[in-house]
C-alpha cells in the first residue's frame, strides 16, 4: 500500500463529478452522506472528540492497525479501489474546466462506449460482492457470510448507504433499465464460467471472492446477488425509482437525453469513482470506530 | 546534431530543476509521520497481538438488550468485539471489550483510576467514553447521543458478564 490512510483520508476530494453525483442522489437517502473528508476530520465527527491529544492517540491506533494487513483493512480498501478502477482519464478531461458547470455529453459520446447488457451486469454483480466481501473484511466475519452481510444491510447508513444507493441507481436502473434485477439475475444465468474469466475485474478480484474455481465463484456472485435483491426492490419502490426519476435528479451536473441512458452509465463509469470515495470514508470510520474503543 | 545536443542539454537541465525543487520543497512532518513509519516498518502482525482473544469470546458476554434497546454486534477481531446500542432506531452507544496485549498503554492509563465500577478500576475518557480494566481486558462505553450519560455508561459497564471476562484467557 503505497499511499498512507492518513493521505488517503486527507486527499479525498470535495468537489467533481463522483461528489456531485452522490449528492444528487441525496433524495433516496435524505441526509444520510456527508462528505466528511481529511483524518484528523473524520477522528473529530465519527467520535465527537476534540481533545488534541486524545484525537492524537486514536489516529495513531488507527494507523498501527490500518498497517497491520493481517486485519483485512487493506483489502477491503483494495477491493473498493480495484471493482472502481476504470480509466478515469475521460473523467479528467471532463472535469478540467467544468467543475460547477454543467457537462453536456453529448460531446463525449464519441469517446464513451457503452457496454452490452451482460458486461453491465458482470459489473454490477461483481461490485455487490466486493461490498461483501470488503464488509465481512472490515468486520472481521468470514468471507462468505452472506446471511450475516444481508442483516447488515439493513442497519448501512451515512456513506456506506450512499454507496449501495449509487449502485443500484448507477449501475443497475440507468444502464439495464427499471427491471435490472430481473436482468441481471437472467444474465448470471446465461453467463458461463469461460465469460466471467474475460472479464478483467474479475481477474482482478478473483483471489478474494470465495470459490476453488470461476464456476463455483459464479455461483457465489449468483448467491450475493439473489440474496440481496430484496433489499434493492424494496430501496427501488419506497422510492419509486425509475431511470427517469435518477436523471431527472442527475442532471444538475450533466445535461443527457433520455434516448441516450447507456451513455451515461458508460460516461459516470469512467468519469466517477464513487466507490472507491465511499470505501475509503467507510474503512476510515470503522478504523476509527476501533481505534477509540481499544486506547 | 548540435540541435539534437542542445535538446538534451535542455531535457537534463529541466529534469535537474524538477529534481531540485521536488527534494528542496519543504514538507512539514505531519503528525501522524512518526507512527505511520513505526507501523510500516514492522513485519505484520505488530498491531494486534499473537496470542490476543478472539473476538467471539468476547461476544457472548456483552449485555442483553432490553427495555426497548437494541443490541447490533458491528466487529469482531482478533482482540476486539464491538457492538452498537440503538433506542427508536437511533445510534445511542458503542459497546466494545477489546484485548489490552496489543496495545498496553490501554491498560497503563488505569493505573491512574479512583474509582471502580463493578468492582474494577474505571476511568472517564474525554467526553464521550467510559473504561473498565477487567483483568487484561478492557470494557468500554462511548456515548452516541448525548441523552445517554455517564452514568448511564456506568449501568450499561455493569450489564457486561464481568466474572464471565474475568476468567477468560
């Protein structure tokens, strides 16, 4: 782990696309995210402290055991970074001069290709069980406790909630449309072993997602992602999301015809890491959360 | 030729200037410097002890909720269990037993303790947290609301199985 979490922490920014966009999805989860950025920040909001000394003792314990990769911190955010990792220089270039500005895609169309219905949803299975899997990492329960992840669930809040917010919105209703968790489950089941093997976060990620080979592994991404669907239909109709509603709301920051939704998706895909935001500012809660308790 | 020379007199100027200010830019030692070069130059491990307790041994002796409490375990480590306490769906408390043989200073700060709650010594934290030293293991209460006090902290450090913890290895 070349950077620090204390750099992680401090860099993270507060402004662009990926805040921009989490914040216009705010009305899924009124109020729940606030992007709490910088360590020494973060020590004072998630323990209420402000002691100098005392906030200096729990960064410290948090370091030590952020450090230790015995305890699965640093997979988790690995995880977080790796299912995000795409090429953000298209993001890059759109935001060198557009921040607080709207984006028109439409010049950016030429330079984004959307991906067909089964990449789209290898993407967005894959990112669910590394929220799994960087969960039962962070909280110390075996890798495979999807039961355990699915109770969990239901107490996420603040940026951990956000980010299963943004999954559904970004990376299943805008580019599979409103009956992506039909979809996506129809996709597993025609995807063979040899197709997931060609995928490259998959390649990525492999190692850690429980399985001896691709076809068990399948299995168990076809596990996590039935086993949470609930949860998303319920999150889709207390809100009645639809792909329009999540535009409508979207478009503060990026102007895009209704006709054009895979764009968009393939555009938030490279122009956003909201993931790897949310990850990082969930780890460095949870680092703190223990570091406080064990001084 | 000459022009070809005079580029990379050029390219090695330029790249001898980056040098220069990158390694001259002065960089304030932050103040989390010294325990991010500890911790990386140890071999893993260095944080959490060895032979610390598992965090599901600590699970079973954490209070039962009751009287419209909620109990949600959070993590469980090697050396650590947390769970949170939640009143109305609200967050009101942390509950955590954590093991002190990863990080002994935790234990140290009781040798300063007057007071003692359940029979052992107790120390207030900041303004949140209260502790109980059980044997080498540590039970803490941090405060998430402000209507849950320190004295409720004390209560809630009673609820543990205390004698459960005290014979635990």
């Amino acid at each position: 782990m070349s950077k620090s979490i204390v750099d992680l922490v401090d860099q993270l920014p507060t402004g662009g696309l990926t805040i921009s966009m989490l914040k216009s999805l705010d009305f899924v989860a009124p109020g729940e995210w606030q992007n709490t950025v910088g360590f020494v920040n973060t020590i004072k909001t998630v323990t209420g402290e402000d002691d100098e000394d005392l906030i200096q003792q729990i960064g410290e314990r948090a370091i030590y055991l952020f450090n230790d990769k015995s305890q699965g911190y640093q997979t988790a955010l690995w995880l977080y970074q790796t299912v995000d990792g795409t090429d953000k220089a298209l993001g890059a270039a759109a935001l060198a001069n557009k921040v607080g500005e709207k984006i028109p895609l439409l010049g950016f169309l030429n330079s984004v290709t959307p991906k067909p219905d089964k990449a789209q949803t290898i993407d967005l299975t894959l990112k669910l069980v590394a929220e799994l899997v960087a969960f039962c990492q962070i909280n110390g329960i075996p890798g495979d406790s999807i039961g355990d992840f699915v109770a969990s669930l239901g107490e996420y809040s603040g940026e951990s909630l956000i980010r299963m917010v943004a999954l559904v919105c970004v990376d299943g209703l805008i580019p599979l449309g409103p009956d992506f968790i039909s979809k996506a489950i129809s996709g597993l089941n025609q995807t063979n072993p040899q197709e997931l093997e060609k995928n490259s976060t998959f390649q990525n990620i492999k190692d850690v997602i429980p399985g001896n080979n691709a076809g068990s592994k399948l299995n168990f991404i076809g596990e996590s992602f039935d086993s949470v669907k609930g949860w998303m239909n319920k999150l889709v109709s207390a809100n009645n999301l639809t792909p329009q509603k999540v535009v409508g709301n979207l478009q503060n920051f990026v102007d895009i015809a209704d006709d054009k939704l895979d764009y968009l998706a393939a555009f938030l895909d490279v122009a956003t890491n909201y993931y790897e935001h949310t990850g990082t500012q969930t780890l460095a809660r949870r680092l703190i959360e223990r570091a406080v308790a064990e001084i | 030729m000459i022009l070809q020379r005079g580029h990379r007199v050029v390219a090695a100027f330029l790249l001898s200037v980056v040098l220069l200010t990158t390694a001259c830019t002065p960089k304030a030692p932050g103040r989390f410097d010294q325990a991010q070069k500890e911790s990386t130059q140890q071999q893993k491990g260095q944080a959490v002890a060895k032979t610390a307790t598992q965090g599901s041994e600590f699970n079973k002796l954490f209070p039962k909720a009751s009287d419209g409490y909620q109990r949600v375990y959070t993590q469980e480590k090697k050396g650590f269990a947390e769970a949170k306490l939640k009143k109305g769906g609200k967050d009101i408390a942390l509950l955590s037993i954590s093991d002190t043989t990863s990080n002994s200073s935790a234990a140290a700060k009781f040798s300063k303790s007057t007071k003692k709650i359940g029979g052992y010594p107790a120390v207030e934290v900041g303004k949140t947290q209260t502790a109980i030293l059980v044997g080498k293991y540590q039970v803490k209460i941090l405060s998430r609301d402000s209507s849950f006090t320190a004295s409720d902290r004390a209560d809630w450090l009673e609820k543990f199985n205390l004698n459960g913890l005290a014979k635990l290895k």
